[in-house]
C-alpha cells in the first residue's frame, strides 16, 4: 500500500471566476491502480489519511482526518469551532489524476469545485 498526497486548489466557482490557488486541500490518501480512493488500504492505515485545509486566512487553516461512513468521505476536523465535517461529492467514485474536479461542502455551505493540481506518492 502507498500513499498519496494529493493538492486540491480552489477552482471557477460562481463569484469567483478565476478560482484561487490560494484556497484549498492537500490531502493524504491511499489510491488503487485506477486513482480511486482504496477503502480497504484505508482501514488498515486510517491513522495515516489526513487532510490539511489552507487559505490565505490563517483562521481558515485545519488540519483533520479523512475519514469514511456508509458510503461517503469525509475531512473530520477536532476542533469545536469546526463545526460539522465537511464532505466530498462521491469522492469514492472519483478517479484522483491531476486536473480532474472534485466537490466539496465545507461545514454546509455551498459546495465548491476544486480541481486536483498535485498527486505524489507520500
């Protein structure tokens, strides 16, 4: 099993047309043969699987798990002012290659498209 780390960067996204680079996920993860998510690989290095949340706002930064329930992923955060874990649009079905999308609803906002810059092996 390796890991993977993999940059998500803000994309276009209504009211913000150019995206932000700035704002974003790098997200340690394992991936199977075909860039999915690997469930299995997953159980067996939970600990390892994190996410780090960055934007320019310092107060915006997080550092959290990814973790997994029924049939959907998650970033879990500890923290009590994180509110409720933010959640990514079929992240299990999506194939992580650079340039791909990816969506995610941060703490009940409006879901926000990211697009995948970076995959490296960890």
């Amino acid at each position: 099993m390796s890991l993977s780390k993999i940059v998500l960067q803000l994309a276009r996204n209504p009211g913000l047309p150019n995206g932000d680079a700035g704002q974003g996920y790098t997200l340690v993860a394992p991936l199977d043969t075909s860039g999915q998510i690997d469930l299995e690989a997953w159980r067996a290095h939970r600990d390892a699987c994190h996410v780090v949340r960055f934007s320019p706002d310092p107060d915006e930064h997080a550092t959290g798990k990814l973790t997994h329930r029924g049939s959907r992923w998650f970033f879990h955060y500890d923290e009590d002012d994180e509110g409720d874990d933010e959640s990514g649009y079929r992240l299990g079905d999506h194939v992580f290659k650079e340039g791909e999308y990816v969506t995610i609803a941060s703490h009940g906002e409006t879901p926000l498209t990211y697009k995948i810059t970076d995959i490296s092996p960890v």
